[in-house]
C-alpha cells in the first residue's frame, strides 16, 4: 500500500503565539482553562511557554506530523509552509496531487495582523526578545528542520 503524504508547517513563533492568543488572551473556555482553571488567562507568555512544553499538540516539533519512524517514508512526500499559503494551490498542482483550484480560505486569520506582537500583547522590546529566544530555544529542531530563520524582536 503506498500513500502520498502532505503536511503544513509554521514559523515557530509565529505558532507560539497563535496558542497564547488564542488560548490564553482570548478569555475564551478551552481545554487548558478546563485542566489548570482560569489562571490560565492571567499567564505571561513566558509562563505559557512553559506550561505548554510538556504538551506536545501545543508545544511538541512539528516533526511529530512530519516525520515517521519508518526507513520506508521517513518524511511526508511535501512539507507546506504555512506562510505561503497563498502559493499551495500551485505548489500542490506542481507536485500532481490537485488539479486546478481557487485556492485555501486563511480561516482564523487575525483582524489585527497589521499590529506588531508587541502592540497586541502589551510587551516591551525586552519582554519581545525574551520570548523570542525562549520560544528559538524551545523549537530548535523546527527551526533547523524546516529551515526557519529566526526574526528580528520587533516582528
């Protein structure tokens, strides 16, 4: 039986912060408000950071998705960036799994992409950097894997 395997990956921070957005200043009822109760709302991402290390569906390599422990398909057949989402439609069609299509809905998206991380999270430049390199240290292997650059604090 032969499969054809395709994944999306993130820009680690860029994942980091969409969970501490979403799960933690969204105020909204999720499975770690269920766990920990709502001091989850009142953590620093930093405190996130590391209450979520031990969980891998929020804090695990994206290896976990991507690679498997098999000499036969070591890695999915194609790796998407999530960051070029607009592009998978031909990225796809190249690699000859989907025909012509419209394109990917970008469902989530923020309404506030144009604020810096900062801004929306109410962290100073030396906060920013703190977490960055937390979050770098955190998801070296992402980083190198995929090979993501790292960013500049003020993204």
């Amino acid at each position: 039986m032969s499969s054809y395997v395709v994944c999306a990956v993130r820009h680690p921070l860029d994942r980091f912060f969409s969970h501490y957005i979403g799960l933690v200043k969204s105020r909204k009822i999720n499975r770690l408000v269920k766990l920990y109760g709502e001091g989850v709302y009142d953590l620093s991402a930093i405190e996130f950071l590391e209450l979520t290390k031990t969980d891998s569906a929020y804090s695990g390599s994206q290896t976990q998705w991507t690679d498997f422990p098999s000499s036969a398909k070591p890695r999915a057949d194609l790796v998407l960036r999530f960051e070029e989402i607009g592009r998978w439609p031909s990225i796809l069609k190249d690699a000859g799994v989907l025909g012509e299509s419209r394109g990917f809905q970008h469902i989530g998206k923020s309404v506030s992409a144009d604020d810096s991380k900062e801004k929306k999270l109410g962290l100073s430049q030396k906060e920013m950097a703190k977490v960055r390199a937390a979050v770098e240290e955190h998801y070296a292997k992402d980083y190198e894997t995929f090979n993501y650059a790292h960013r500049a604090a003020n993204l």
